[in-house]
C-alpha cells in the first residue's frame, strides 16, 4: 500500500482488485464521495495497483513503481488540477504562465504534503478551475507511447472543476473521452459529482468512495493526539478526516471560544446581542473559522432533531449532551429542521459575500425567529406588489 495513515475504503479495493486482475479496466472512472474522506488517496492507491510489479494485487509500496507513484513522479501519470490564471492571456499559453514564483514554492510544498497526508489537497490561491490550458497540454502528449508500453493514467483532481463555473475545459475532455488513446486511463476525483457533464459521466464507470464509521475515525484521530475534544470533532467531521486532522492541531480554547459564541449569540436572549454577535462572526469569518462554527452549529441542531425524537439517546453527562438538552428545553417551539436548512443555506453566503453585515444580520434575525417558531416568509414579487 502507498499510504499507511489512509482509513481505507475496503469495499473500493475489492471491486478494483477484481477489475485489475480480470484486465477490465475502463478508459474512464469517476470517484466520487464526500469531501475529506481520502478518495484523492484511493485514487493514488489504484494507479500503484496498477503500476506495482510485486506480482500480488495488492501494490506492495516498495518497488521502483510504487515509489514512483507515492512521490506522485511517475512517468506514466499526468496529474491535473485547477490552477489560477497567473499571466496566461490565451488558450495556447503554457500552464507555466499560470504559477509566480510564489505560488511555484506553494505547490511544491502541497506536492509533497500529499506525498505523506492522504487527506491534504493540492489548493492554490485563485485556483477557482481546471485551465483549458492543461487539457490542450494534455492533448499534445497523451496519444504518444508510455514508457515501458505500460498504461498511461490521467489523473484529475477536484474534476468537477472542468465543468464549473464555465464548461469548455470539460467539453475539451469530452472529446478525448470520445476516442480515447489505447491503454489510457482516465481517473476523475470529485467531491461534487452532480456538476459533471452528463456526457463525461455517461463514458465513465462511476465509483462512490464510502466515508468511515465513526469508530474508525475515532481510533484515527486519538492516534495524532489526546485531546479533550476529541469525541466532539468525531462527531462534527461527518467523515471529513481533512477537518478532523485540522481540528486535533487546536488548543481547548479554541472549541470553547467557538461553543461560547454559538451558545451565547446565535441563541442569542437578547436583541440587543446583535451587534456584538456580527462582531464576533466578522471575526470569525476573518480568521477563517466561520467553517467549523457552521459545521458545529449543524451538529448541534441535528443532534437536539435525534433528542426530541428519540432516534439517540443521550446517555453521556458531558458539556455537550448537556448543551443538547438546554438548549432543547429552552426552545420548545423551534423549528429544528427549518433552522438546519438556513444554516446550510447561509453556509456558502458567509465565505462568499462581500457585504458580510447584512449577511449576518439576516441570518441571526431568521435564526432567532425559527426558534420561537414563526415561520419565515418567502419572498416573492407578487407579494411584493400586493403590499406596496
């Protein structure tokens, strides 16, 4: 194996190791699963089944090829994954263009991370798609022989980016896919299958990554550290070991900074905590940790879903079942589930929009309101005109 620290998706593996074995590989697979779970890792961990010479199906990690494809160098192997457009003017510019010396430095270094972290990501500032450019490179060398007549693979991460925001990187893959190059492997990895191509997805053999169970990722993250809040991030990561891994690296002041503002200014007692609560979430938002108050928030809300409804008993007397309960009993006429999908749909809108006041205002208004139970009012045009 090529990494020893990847929670594996067992049933992945089986279904591969038949598919190898029985020469039946597909010119295109699509992984798919939730992000953070390690499909990237699955994905390296097929092309070193692929590529290993130890005879077993399982890729022995140690041969020249596995340690080709561990060091992510394999000669076989074109890796691609959204860049920003640095100074590329044109569709022929070289992706060179795209990297400064900078972000040169940044990818090197995210290379390497991934050579040793099955759960880090190959991100670069700006790097919002996948370039026509690096599909118009691919094209120049993908129809010439591999070395030692091996397979070839393509390997694209965050694939969903050839097809998001604009779509001609993707239409430019699909014409490969169409007819593909012999002994050509395509490996696409995407945490947001829906903006695929339907057409990509129809020449693709399509494979969900699993996320692990809780246990597993329990046992997983107390290997990296002790840590008071350990059984919390196992719960909040929702198999996102990426997340997790991030959370361990935390002081236990940092879970309580976080617990104290969703307890004492989201559920806010007060109208006249609004002010301070857009203070602290501009913060938050600053330092880049609206995302683990959401992702905590969402918890929370789901976990008082499964008190109310008896799907979990809470059995544990700790400071988080306890917030469960009081948090429960305080608010008996709150629509839980309405209140989860305004979290969600706020999600994205806090890391997006620029008018960050307004946004959380809204947000802590509708909030407060589904906790006593009035239903928000959708806004239409016509109901608009009608009171206007």
């Amino acid at each position: 194996m090529i990494y020893k620290n990847l929670i594996r998706d067992n049933s992945f593996f089986e279904k591969m190791s038949v598919i190898v074995k029985n020469n039946r590989l597909p010119n295109s697979i699509i992984l798919y699963g939730d992000d953070g779970i390690g499909k990237e890792a699955h994905a390296i961990e097929l092309c070193a089944m692929i590529f290993c010479k130890s005879g077993d199906i399982k890729p022995c990690g140690e041969c020249y090829n596995c340690i080709k494809v561990k060091n992510l160098q394999n000669e076989n192997i074109s890796l691609i994954y959204p860049l920003p457009r640095g100074k590329i003017k044109s569709k022929n510019d070289s992706t060179s263009k795209a990297l400064s010396e900078k972000n040169r430095l940044l990818l090197a270094e995210r290379l390497k991370n991934k050579t040793l972290n099955p759960y880090s990501k190959i991100n670069l500032p700006g790097a919002n798609k996948i370039l026509i450019n690096s599909i118009r490179e691919l094209k120049k060398t993908i129809f010439l022989g591999s070395i030692n007549d091996n397979f070839k693979i393509v390997l694209i991460l965050d694939a969903h980016k050839l097809c998001h925001p604009t779509q001609e990187s993707g239409n430019s893959l699909l014409k490969i896919l169409e007819e593909p190059p012999k002994k050509t492997i395509f490996i696409l990895v995407t945490s947001e299958y829906d903006q695929l191509l339907d057409t990509i997805k129809s020449r693709s053999q399509t494979i969900k990554i699993n996320n692990p169970n809780t246990e597993l990722i329990s046992n997983y993250i107390n290997t990296y550290k002790e840590f008071h809040y350990n059984p919390l991030i196992t719960k909040m990561c929702n198999g996102n070991l990426r997340n997790a891994l991030d959370w361990t690296l935390k002081e236990d002041s940092y879970f309580e900074s976080i617990i104290h503002l969703i307890e004492k200014f989201i559920f806010m007692k007060s109208i006249n905590q609004m002010p301070k609560a857009i203070e602290l979430l501009q913060v938050s938002n600053k330092n880049g940790d609206v995302n683990t108050i959401f992702i905590l928030l969402n918890s929370i809300l789901s976990d008082i879903i499964k008190h109310n409804y008896l799907i979990e008993n809470i059995a544990e007397n700790n400071f988080y079942t306890n917030l469960i309960i009081n948090i429960s009993e305080k608010y008996k006429d709150a629509n839980w589930e309405k209140c989860i999908d305004l979290v969600n749909a706020n999600f994205m809108l806090f890391k997006s929009n620029a008018n960050y006041e307004i946004q959380a205002m809204n947000f802590l208004l509708d909030f407060n309101r589904l906790l006593k139970g009035v239903e928000l009012e959708v806004f239409s045009i016509e109901n608009w005109l009608y009171k206007n």
